[in-house]
C-alpha cells in the first residue's frame, strides 16, 4: 500500500554540531551511528523507502538544530541556510520528498517569516519545531505572532522531543531513561499540554499541531486529563473551561506511528483520537523502515483505515 512518512529526519555538516554535545543524551559516538544517513539523500535513503513502499517521505532536520544555539542572528541565518538547501534536495527528487521548515525561533517574529517563506516560496509543508527554544516553550505569549502565523498559513507544526532544559532529578544515576527511551516522551508531552492548558489552541482555533511517537502517550491519558480538570476547578472554585483537554486534543492535535511499531498501540490512539487523526511515519534513520512498514501492513484494521493512516490523512492535512 502506498505510504507517506512524516518524520524522517536529515541533518547538515553545520547541524550537526548542535545534535550531541555537553547536556545532550546522544554523544559524539551515538550520533556518529546515524550521521552518515542523516546527511545521505541518495542511495541509501531512497532504497530503504523503495523497500518499504514509502512513496514520499517529508523531511526535517533531527533535533535540535538552530534551536539550541544562543546567538538568534546566527540561527536566523543557519535556519535559512538548511531550509534552502532542503528545497534543492527537494527539487532533485521532486516526487520522493516534501519538507518541514527549520525555523529560529529565538525571534518569534523570525520564524513566522521564515515559515512564509518556507511555505509559499519553496513549497515546504509546514513545519518540524523541536521541542522548546532555550527554555522557551511554544505557549508563551511570545510566540502569539507566530502561532498567528501559522493559522493563517493553514499549514500544521510537527512537534518533536528534545532533552529538557534541565535535567529532573529523578534521572540522576538512570542515564537508561534520557532521550527517545523516556525523557523525550515525558518532555514532549509536557509541552504540548501546555499548549492545550494554556489556551493556544482557543486562541488559534484552527491550529493543527502533529506529535510523532503515537503521541507521546495522551491518547491513553484523555480521561484522566478531563477528571483532573473537572477536579482542579472544583477544588479552586473556578468554572471548569470550556473545552476539556480530550475535546481540544481531539479537535487540534494529530499524531503519527513514529517509532512506536505496536499494534496495541496504534488501536489505543485509533479508538481515543478516530482513524482521520493518525499518520504513518518512521523517524528515519533512528528506526528501520521496514519494520515499520510490515507494522502498519499487518496491524488489525480495515483496509480503509489502513489506507487512511499510510496515505489518506497526510495527503489531505498536507495538501499533497
């Protein structure tokens, strides 16, 4: 069956720098595994799509990119230079790839800019934001002009995790937990409920943000945010809010099969979120595409779902 993958990842001799380091889970030497793949467009990536069936694959670059670099000007300029050279990959392989921006958004306004520029000038899809900005997360009223932005863009934001700001204590002496294992899940999912708690989601009504990795667990956690809600206001005397997170999930998140091959899995966000609401993906070169494909090629679902997840979602919500 035909199939798209959403978060399939690529980095620059630049971007890489940003990628491993001090701080960071992945060291040199981790990162050294995947670096040549992630730098490859050619051979090696394309054979690896054609042996899963993957017609299309969008492109991001792997976290975290120009978000982890202090100096805004530089990651203006770094942000544009990755994008740009993402858009002649592109034109080279014109039918096998699509593109998410690259954006720096150390300057709110910047990144809107770059996004329109991404979007109507080198025909990107939307954009692939990792995680938080140096500590700033997506639902400070910073960042109002550039959710603005991508509202009237009507193109949706990829979501993806990245290693906290600061690391909890409860990681200490269990390095077994950083990264894609747990931290990232518990990181990712922390803030794109600040998004729906913090109302960006009423504000810009017609946002749609992507979470990869099955969604990070919130689809199995929809009536226990609902029930504390309905709790928390009750104890603090308040109105309960409009919409309850499970509706504002529902309504404005959609989430892919990203590195999470388990039938089980895919059922649960299926059921929570409706087959319209979930996307095939990989994560590329961090998880093996054929493995992926003979998950969502043998999952327990009608062949119209199916059809639906590998194909029918990310052709409409990406206007392929």
């Amino acid at each position: 069956m035909k199939k798209i993958a959403l978060e399939e990842h690529f980095t620059t001799p630049v971007l890489s720098a940003y990628a491993h380091g001090p701080g960071s889970s992945m060291n040199r030497q981790g990162f050294g595994q995947f670096e040549p793949r992630l730098l490859e467009f050619g051979d090696m990536r394309l054979e690896a799509m054609d042996k899963a069936g993957i017609n299309l694959a969008v492109l991001s670059v792997t976290s975290p990119g120009v978000q982890a670099e202090p100096d805004a000007q530089l990651a203006v300029r770094r942000a544009r230079e990755a994008n740009d050279g993402l858009a002649r990959v592109i034109a080279d392989h014109p039918t096998r790839y699509a593109g998410f921006a690259h954006l720096p958004l150390q300057d709110a306004n910047a990144a809107a800019d770059e996004l329109t520029r991404c979007v109507k000038d080198l025909g990107f899809k939307g954009a692939m934001i990792n995680g938080h900005t140096n500590g700033h997360y997506l639902d400070e009223a910073m960042y109002h002009p550039f959710w603005e932005r991508v509202q009237d863009l009507g193109v949706p934001v990829y979501l993806h995790p990245r290693d906290p700001f600061d690391r909890p204590h409860v990681y200490q002496g269990h390095p077994e937990l950083l990264g894609a294992t747990w931290s990232w899940t518990v990181e990712t999912a922390s803030h794109a409920l600040r998004l729906v708690f913090g109302g960006v989601f009423d504000r810009f009504p017609k946002v749609t943000l992507i979470l990869g990795h099955m969604g990070e667990t919130l689809p199995y956690l929809l009536w226990r945010l609902d029930s504390r809600t309905r709790i928390q206001a009750r104890l603090g005397g308040g109105k309960e809010p409009g919409r309850l997170p499970s509706e504002v999930i529902r309504s404005n998140i959609v989430v892919t099969t990203t590195g999470v091959c388990a039938h089980p899995a895919l059922i649960c966000a299926l059921s929570a979120l409706g087959e319209d609401s979930v996307l095939f993906s990989v994560d590329y070169p961090y998880e093996d595409c054929s493995v992926a494909a003979e998950f969502i090629e043998s999952a327990p679902i009608s062949d119209a779902t199916r059809a639906k997840v590998c194909h029918g979602n990310a052709e409409r919500l990406l206007r392929l």
